[in-house]
C-alpha cells in the first residue's frame, strides 16, 4: 500500500488498438488502517464524470490503482490513455504517462494538478486538458481519430451542470469499492476558506448545481443501497439541500455528505437530513466530532444534530 505496482521497463506492448482508451487513477501511498480504507470507500468521479460523453465507438476502459490490482492493463495497448492528476499523485501520473507514451500511446493529462501547473505536466503529456473534462473529452476523441491531437484543450465550468450526461458508474469494478455509486449533485461552493482548492488564485469554479431529480435517477440506476456524496459542501445553498432531502425520501437508500457545520442553525433542515435517512459519520465519530465542533462552534450544535435523530 505504500509502493506502487511496479511498471516493466524492458515489456514490449505490441501495436496500438485503435478507438481504445484506457483511463487511469494513478497510484499514492496510503496507511493500511487508515487511506486504504478511505480509498476504497469512494471512487473518484474525475474519470467517470467524462468517460459518459465517450461516443459508442470507442472502447474505455477504467483502471484505478489504488485498488491494488497490478500493473495497468497495456494488452492491446491503448490509443489513447487518460490520466487524472493531483499534487498528491503527481509523479506517479508521470511515471505512467512516460511509459505508455514510449510504447506508442497518445497521453492525455488533465485534473486539478494539470489546471495549476501545466508546465510542469506539459513534457509528460501529448494534450492537456485545463478544466471541465466533460466538455473537453468529446472533442479529444475526435482529434484523436482524426490523427490531429492538440497540445492543449480548455473548458470553463460556466454552462449548466443538470446538463451534463449522468458519470458512467457501469466502467469501474463492480465489486472492487464498498459502493459504485459516488454521486455529485453540486460543484463549487459559496465559501472561500483559503486552505481550500476552490481559493486558487485564477480559479471559477462557479456555484453549480444538478436537479434533485437526476441525482434521485442516478442513485436507482446505481443499484447501490448506499452512495457517498462527494460535493465539496453539499449545504452550501440549504435550500437545495432541503429539495434533495426531500427528493431522496421516498426511495429510503443511505447516504453520506460533507456539509460545513452552520447547516445545524437551521433546525428544519436537520429534520429534513434526519429523515433523509443521511448518515453522520459513526457513533464513535459522532461523539468525538461532537466534542471537537462544540469546542469549535462555542455552541450545542453537534447536540442538535443528535437530537434531531440523525
Ligand atoms: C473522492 C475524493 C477523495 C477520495 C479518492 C481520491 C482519489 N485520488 O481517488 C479519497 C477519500 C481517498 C480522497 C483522499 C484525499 N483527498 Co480528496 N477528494 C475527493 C473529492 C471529494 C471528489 C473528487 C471528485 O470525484 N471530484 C469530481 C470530479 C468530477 O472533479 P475533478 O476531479 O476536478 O475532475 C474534473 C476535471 O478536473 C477534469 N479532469 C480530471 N481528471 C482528468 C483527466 C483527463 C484525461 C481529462 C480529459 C479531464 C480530467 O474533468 C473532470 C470533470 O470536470 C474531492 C472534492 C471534489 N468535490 O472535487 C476531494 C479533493 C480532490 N481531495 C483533496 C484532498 C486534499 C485529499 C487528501 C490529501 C486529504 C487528506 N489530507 O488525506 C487525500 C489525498 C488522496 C490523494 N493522495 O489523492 C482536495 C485536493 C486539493 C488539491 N488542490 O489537490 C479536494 C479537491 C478537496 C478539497 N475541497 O480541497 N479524496
Ligand atoms: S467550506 Fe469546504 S468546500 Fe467550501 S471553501 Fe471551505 S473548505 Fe472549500
């Protein structure tokens, strides 16, 4: 868990498959009781989120290696390989790029890590991709199979994010995370704390949201009993979150979110989580969290949530 599968250096990979794209989560190490855990619980939805605007005819394939499986998959060797990138994982995103780009595939990095320093991602990649994924990948697989790949490809995330395809769950292993279904309902947030990503200087990620009622399909169509939202602060507007509250009701699956302490100033809204059914973390959390946020807040607000039958 702290050493990533080793790559081969002398293997000879054959022709590349045309029309095949192999999209990656690269490797970073982690504390066997604790990130491995983390990892497993929750997919990321940086490649899924774009795979969805594939057209039929190419053939994507998802491998995420954190999960432990062994070396990426180079048997047909991809076309086209997509790598997501962050600080954190960056030199491994390079490690990867570089050996796939000597065999004969075309690289493409993109990610928060890509958005921030394209310079130094550039010598590694033969595209960039700054920004939305979403709208940018459609556009790569056509340069692609027109031979005419760009260096650098941009979006901003200013259109309107219920029209975005749902992210294509039906690519990652079925059995491989505790639930397939990581679901995002909003993007951005309208706090700008400044240890946060969202306080990068040159950064719109403007406040975004899709309609409860697509999150509500996406989570049936999971199959999943249980979904982990993955929004940066899924309270940040509480009238959305009481809409989705209430559009998850009926259909009675579990549910985990990130949202900032100030939601429990509004006891209605508490209900509404309560009743959702949302989970809040596990009792023993619940109690440690609970002491840490009151000596935070000052306030009963831990106490409150509790109270309230979440
Ligand atoms: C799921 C998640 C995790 C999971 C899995 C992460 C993983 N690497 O697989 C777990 C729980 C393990 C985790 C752990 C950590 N995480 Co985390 N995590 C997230 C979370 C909640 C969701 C990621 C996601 O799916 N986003 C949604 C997708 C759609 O957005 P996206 O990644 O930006 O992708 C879009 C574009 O960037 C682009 N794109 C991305 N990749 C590519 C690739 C190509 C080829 C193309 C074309 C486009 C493209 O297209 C996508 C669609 O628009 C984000 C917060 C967030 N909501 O984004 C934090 C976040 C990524 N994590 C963060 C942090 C700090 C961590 C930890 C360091 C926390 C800690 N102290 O332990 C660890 C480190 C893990 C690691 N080394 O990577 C920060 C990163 C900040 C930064 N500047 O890098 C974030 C942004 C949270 C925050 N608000 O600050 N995390
Ligand atoms: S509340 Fe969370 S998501 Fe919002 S700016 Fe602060 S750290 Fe970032």
């Amino acid at each position: 868990m702290s050493e990533p599968p080793q790559l081969v250096t002398a293997l000879e990979a054959g022709k590349c498959l045309p029309r095949l794209a192999l999209l990656i989560n690269p490797f970073y190490p982690k504390d066997a009781h604790a990130s491995f855990g983390k990892h497993v619980l929750t997919p990321t939805l940086a490649l899924t989120s774009f795979a969805a605007t594939s057209p039929p005819h190419w053939w994507i394939r998802y491998w995420d290696e954190n999960l432990l499986h062994g070396h990426p998959p180079y048997t047909p060797l991809p076309e086209l390989v997509g790598i997501t990138v962050h600080l954190t994982f960056a030199k491994r995103a390079f490690e990867l790029a570089d050996w796939f780009r000597r065999r004969g595939s075309k690289v493409v990095l993109g990610g928060l890590h890509v958005m921030s320093c394209p310079g130094e991602c550039a010598p590694h990649a033969d595209a960039l991709a700054l920004g939305d994924g979403v709208q940018i990948w459609p556009r790569i697989l056509a340069d692609c199979e027109a031979g005419n790949l760009q260096a650098i490809y941009t979006a901003t995330y200013e259109n309107q994010y219920r029209e975005d395809p749902a992210p294509s769950r039906s690519i990652l292993p079925r059995r491989s995370f505790l639930t397939n279904a990581s679901l995002i309902a909003t993007r951005g947030c309208h706090n700008r704390c400044s240890f946060c990503y969202l306080a990068t200087d040159g950064l719109r990620m403007p406040y975004r949201m899709r309609d409860p009622a697509q999150i509500v399909a996406e989570f049936e169509q999971s199959g999943e009993p249980y979904a982990v939202f993955i929004d940066n602060n899924l309270g940040s507007r509480r009238d959305y979150l009481g809409a989705l509250c209430r559009a998850l009701k009926p259909i009675r699956k579990v549910w985990s979110a990130a949202v900032t302490i100030d939601v429990t100033d509004d006891p209605a809204l508490i209900r509404e989580m309560a009743l959702a059914p949302l989970i809040w973390g596990t009792r023993w959390r619940q109690l440690r969290y609970r002491k840490t946020l009151e000596m935070a807040t000052g306030s009963g607000a831990a106490g409150s949530v509790v109270t309230a039958g979440v």
